[in-house]
C-alpha cells in the first residue's frame, strides 16, 4: 500500500506538515522543524512575526471548534469545499471533514477514508508533523525554516507569507491571516499553502476556541465499524 492511496487530505498531511501547522497551529498541522531554541518569554520585535505567532500559540496551545476546508485541484479546475471539526493538543488531535477524519499523536498518522469501498481506515507509524508541533510549542524556533514576509495590513488583520528554507515537495508557499492588535495579536485566522503546480488549499480556523485542557476522547479517531484497516 503507497502514500497514493490517502485521500487528498491525508496525502498532503504526509507531503506537507503545514496542514497542521496552520492548524495544527492551530495544526498549523506542522509547520515545524527542528530549529535553534527560543526563549518564550522573549519579546519579539513588532513585525518579527513567526516569533509573534509563536508567543500566541504557546499561551494557547490546544484548539477545539469548527473548521473549513477549501481545496483547489489545477488539473480538474475544480474547487471543492468541506466543513468540519478541529481539537488540537500537543498530544493528539483529530480533524473530522465531511467524508474523511485523520487523528494525529507525535508517533502516528489514523485516516478514514469513507469515499472508498470498502471504506479504509489508513495507519502510518513515525515522527509525525504533531511531534514538530509539541516541539515548537516547547519552545523551537521556526526562523530556521522560514522566511516570513508581511503581504498586507488590513484593519486589524496581517496577510503574512512563510517560504521554506529548503525545498519541501508538495509546498511552495505558506499564507496566514492573523489578527494585528489587540489582546488577541497572532491568532491565526486562516491558513493557505501552495504547491507551485496551481493546486492550492485553505484552512479557516477563526471559529476556534482555545480551552484550557481538551477531553482526550476527543482526540481519538471515531470508531468505524466495517472499515478495512490497513497498515502502511
């Protein structure tokens, strides 16, 4: 069984740990790497914005609420759109789309896959983009990974655009819209990563709310009886 087999969305968990990243910044579902170590209580210069970013996602480190998904597919012209329900942990985390779910701990990838037939539930093993995420929120520095430059200011928001260091494939460009001022000063609202190849994908996640602690039964994939679980 290959990566070919993930539906979109988990493919590009696979190829592409912005997903997470983005929201697993929260996902912001990995935009993370290794990197130097930041102090936390650092104060980041005013448009210094990873390490603005960064300050808020550490005060807020678990997520839960709804979520839109918008994928473009270039070859087909096509855009598709699906709502859904993100949490968010250092420990796990789970996003439930219409027809798909992937729940993430920093060891292991579970995908369900109900567009196939059988429907599948999918397990890869390994570091995963959820360990960079724990790593970041510990503490790393996302500056080794990207560069950052500020698109737009509009009202209270940033446009801000993130370009790897190193070639990733799957992953031309980052673009974020965080919140400029205020209490609330890098939020992340929405997340957008690009291939280069036309195909693109949007993560709105100004829905969430940032609780102090999560149900870790909410961060377990649902169960899916009659599903053919393969390992790959």
């Amino acid at each position: 069984m290959t990566r070919e087999c993930y539906r979109t969305l988990t493919g590009a968990i696979n190829r592409c740990p912005g997903l997470l990243g983005g929201v697993l910044v929260a996902l912001a579902i990995g935009l993370f790497a290794s990197a130097i170590g930041v102090a936390q209580d650092a104060a980041p210069a005013p448009d210094a914005w990873l390490a603005v970013l960064s300050v808020h996602a550490r005060a807020h480190p678990r997520a839960t609420g709804p979520v839109t998904l918008v994928r473009h597919e270039h070859a087909h012209d096509r855009t598709t759109t699906e709502r859904g329900t993100l949490h968010l942990d250092p420990s796990g985390a789970r996003l439930a789309l219409d027809h798909a779910e992937v729940a993430l701990t920093p060891a292991q990838i579970e995908a369900f896959d109900g567009d196939a037939t059988p429907p599948r539930v999918l397990l890869q093993r390994g570091e995963t983009p959820l360990a960079r995420y724990a790593a970041w929120i510990g503490g790393e520095d996302l500056g080794a990974m990207f560069s950052e430059r500020v698109l737009s200011r509009e009202g209270r928001r940033v446009r801000l655009e993130l370009l790897p260091r190193v070639a990733w494939p799957g992953l031309e460009r980052i673009v974020v819209r965080a919140l400029d001022e205020g209490a609330d000063r890098g939020r992340i609202e929405r997340v957008l990563w690009l291939d280069g190849l036309g195909n693109w994908q949007r993560l709105d996640v100004e829905q969430l709310r940032y609780p102090a602690q999560i149900d870790p039964r909410m961060l377990l994939l649902s169960p899916h009886p009659g599903a053919r679980r393969i390992e790959i």
